[in-house]
C-alpha cells in the first residue's frame, strides 16, 4: 500500500513552478497526495493540483515565451505593477467555478489580512479568489478586496505553511521550501532562449518601477488616466531593440577609503545588486520570507524536506517554467532517494 501524503508547498514567486516538478515525482514513486497547503505560488499550483488540471496547466506555462509573458502584463498603477486579470482569468478558464469544499482532498490557502494584520487560510469557499489572494505578491500583484479586507502574500506571515496539515491523517508530511540558501550544487537546466527577447523582458520589468506609486504625485504630473497609451503600454515594438536604462547621476559624494571604482573612477555596483525598485521591493520580501520559513521548518519539522535554493532564479521570471519544473523533479528526487534509503523504504 502507498503512503499518503500532506503536501505543503511554499511561496517565492516564479520558483514555484518547481512545485510542479515535485508533484510529478512524488506521483511517478506512487505516493497518494492525500492533503494540501499551500501559500503564494505554492497556493495556485496546490489548487490546480487538487482541482484535476495539473497536467493542462503544465503544458500552457511551458509553451509560454518572453513575448507570452510580456502579454500577460495587465500594467496597474494602483498597488501593484501588475493586475492580474490575465493571468489568473486564463486559470479560472482552466479551472471554471469550483468551492474549495468540492475538491476531492483538503486544500488550505495562506493569505495576509493587511486590514487586520493576521494570516488567513481558505479553506471553503470559492477556490479562484483563493488562490489569487494568496498569490497577491506585494509591489508585483495589486491585492484583493473582500469587504474591509484587504488580502494580499500569505509569505508575508506563513511562506510554508506546515501547520494547516499537521492534525491530517497523511504517513508523512512533505513541505517545499522555495527559499533555501544552502543548496549550492543545484542549478537552472540550460534551454536556449533568443538574447535580444531576453533583454526586452528585463528591460520591461526594470520599467513596471518608474510606474509604481510608492511616492505621492506632485503637481506638475499628470494622473494616470490621462498618461498616453504609449506610455502604459510595457511591451516595446518587435522591432526595436531593448531601450538602454537611463542612469539618472547622483551628486559626488566621497567614497570610503578602497571603495571598488570602474576605470573611469566611478563607484562599481556589485552585479547582484537590485536593478529597479520592483526588484528591490521583491528582494526584501525574499530576504523576510527565508527567515520566516527556518521558523516554521524548526516549530513544525516536517518528515521530508524539499529545499529549492532561491539564487537559481529572480522572483519574477515566470518565462522559465521548463527549467524550474525540471529543477523540481530532480531535488525532489534526490531528496526523496536519500529519504527511501535511510528509512529502507
């Protein structure tokens, strides 16, 4: 007879493609996924999952290139760099209306109440708000209302959410950790991708910045709704090349005594460094989300742990669903060999 399983799949961002990955291993070893909780990404695949439509799913994120990617960016400028609409109206075709109460296992969706400052799980009701208000990354999607409430990442509190499965009736407790920053010898599967396509998207994320609201409008600037169309529109012409970022120059100050410059004596940014506000925004809730997941792991061990490193991609590339899922199969192999081996399953 197969163990059953209670499956917790972590937050962080274009990472969770991985979470695919690992489904199809744990399935293709004849586990039974008997429960689910999930949070952000984690909360969407876990859903598809429990909803039947993995597999189609699947199959739409891989044929997704740059370009796809790009036409899913419904530009916001209230909240978020992006709305949404697209890319979650495209799950909802997949999925249809659907309560969580009607899937065939227990599911648990993580989300943040801003309004007043608690986690909150989905557990009934409407499974497609759900997901999208537990996938509302702060600075990247605009949140969700729900009455006075206003939902937004369960990573904010919970980015692995090992609790709402811990009184189920499952042999073990798997959890997958998208933030782990020990797991050096793992690297993104190389699938050659068009340079120039590449750079347009980076080009376009580095944008979405200029065009987040995190300061107050003066006077002199015009609202939104009367901006040109050109200028909310985040998709450069096909035919022109990325546009080179304009580098805005600060006032000299003095440099410490042996601070690094280039040979024209400037000072020289350290590569990883964030490119735009909106990765800088998504930095910091990765930094905030890997210390929250050492305390969940330590209050709640789970029987197996799956570490995806989150230094193989930036938050945001959700254009390397292949690499990732790919990625996802291999760690939870090897994760799930050493596990087998040692409990000489």
């Amino acid at each position: 007879m197969s163990k059953q399983i209670a499956l917790v799949l972590g937050s962080g961002g274009a990472r969770g493609y991985a979470h695919i990955g690992v489904i199809e291993e744990i399935e293709r070893r004849g586990y039974e996924i008997v429960c689910i909780a999930g949070c952000s990404m984690g909360s969407v695949i876990g859903g598809i999952y429990a909803a039947g439509k993995l597999e189609e799913y699947r199959d739409w994120v891989e044929s997704l290139d740059y370009l796809d990617v790009l036409r899913l960016l419904d530009v916001s400028f209230r909240l978020g760099a992006i709305r949404g609409e697209r890319v979650f109206g495209k799950i909802h075709e997949m999925l249809g209306e659907i309560d969580i109460e009607d899937l065939p296992i227990p599911y648990t969706a993580v989300a943040t109440d801003l309004t007043n400052q608690q986690e909150i799980w989905f557990q009934e009701g409407c499974l497609h708000q759900a997901m999208r208000a537990s996938a509302a990354i702060p600075s990247l999607f605009t949140p969700v209302m729900q009455g006075s409430r206003m939902l937004v990442d369960g990573g904010l509190l919970n980015p692995l959410p090992i609790v709402p499965v811990v009184s189920t009736h499952a042999d073990l407790i798997v959890a997958v950790n998208l933030n782990a920053t020990n797991q050096r010898q793992y690297s993104l599967p190389v699938i050659e991708r068009p340079p120039a396509l590449m750079g347009r998207f980076d080009a376009v994320i580095s944008g979405l910045s200029s065009k987040l609201n995190f300061f107050r409008r003066t006077e002199s600037e015009p609202p939104p709704e009367l901006l040109p169309d050109a200028l909310l529109n985040p998709m450069p012409a096909l035919s022109e090349e990325p546009p080179e970022p304009e580098m805005q120059q600060p006032a000299a100050a003095p440099l410490a005594k042996g601070s690094p410059r280039s040979a024209t004596g400037s000072r020289v940014i350290d590569s990883s460094s964030p490119a735009s506000l909106l990765e800088l925004v998504n930095q910091s809730f990765e930094v905030m989300q890997t210390s929250l997941a050492q305390y969940k792991i330590a209050g709640y061990p789970p029987d197996i742990l799956i570490n995806v490193p989150k230094r193989v991609c930036r938050f945001f590339e959700f254009y390397k669903a292949p690499e990732l899922i790919a990625l996802g199969r291999q760690i939870a192999s090897d994760t799930l060999d050493r596990y087998e081996e040692e409990n000489r399953y």
